[in-house]
C-alpha cells in the first residue's frame, strides 16, 4: 500500500502531525497599512498572541451568542514602523461585550468594544488555562 503524505505532514509512530505554520513575512519593506473602519457605534480589536499562534484562527462571538455564530481573524505576524508583533485584527466590530475562543475551544475571556476606539486583548499561546 503507497502512503501519500501531505506536503506539510510527517509521521511519529505511524501517526500523521502536521508541520507548524511558518510565518515567512512581512520582515522587509515598508509597515502594512492596516485601514480600521471605526466610529459611531463600529469598534475594532487587536488580538496580541505568541510566536506559536501563527496561523491560528481565533473566534469571536457576542457573549451569550451560539458558537456557531462566530467571527474569526489569523494570527499573523504583523509589522508597525518600529516594530514586528503577532496579532490578529478584528477592523469592524459593533459596540458591545464578546467572548474570544482559544484554539482548545475553550473561553480565552472577554473583551468589550466601544465605538470609535480600538480594544486591545492579549492572547498568549492562544489557549484557555482554567
């Protein structure tokens, strides 16, 4: 029997694992130019997270929303003009309280919007520590 193997896969023991998310820029030019589009009752969210985040899609629900109603942005690594973070952004978000889902899919917390500012939450290695 031919094993054909995912491009990015390896096995350990006979079991598949995928390779992790290689993040291979922005490192050169200029600094992304990020457009928020905020004010009134619309908010946005810069979602800060480790090196082991990249490439991971974070939800975002209204707190009390089913889960199935969710919103998600990727960790990427991103560049400032004096700086490089990993973070992901939620640019357009109405006014209110929402639950962030770490990728165990449990609660990482929750972080209230408000019009015309933009909210800022740490993530850390994107997962819940209850």
């Amino acid at each position: 029997m031919e094993l054909h193997q995912h491009p990015h896969a390896h096995h350990h023991g006979g079991t598949p694992v995928e390779l992790p998310f290689v993040d291979e820029g922005p490192t050169v030019g200029p600094a992304e130019a990020l457009v928020l589009d905020i004010g009134g009752s619309i908010g946005a969210l810069i979602l800060y997270a480790e090196e082991e985040c990249l490439g991971c899609e974070i939800d975002l629900t209204p707190v009390g929303a089913p889960r199935s109603h969710h919103m998600h942005t990727m960790i990427r690594r991103r560049r400032a003009v004096d700086r490089e973070f990993i973070a992901g952004v939620y640019p357009e978000l109405s006014e209110g309280v929402y639950t962030l889902w770490g990728v165990d899919d449990h609660p990482l917390g929750e972080v209230a919007i408000v019009g015309g500012r933009v909210s800022e939450f740490r993530a850390g290695d994107c997962r819940a520590h209850a």
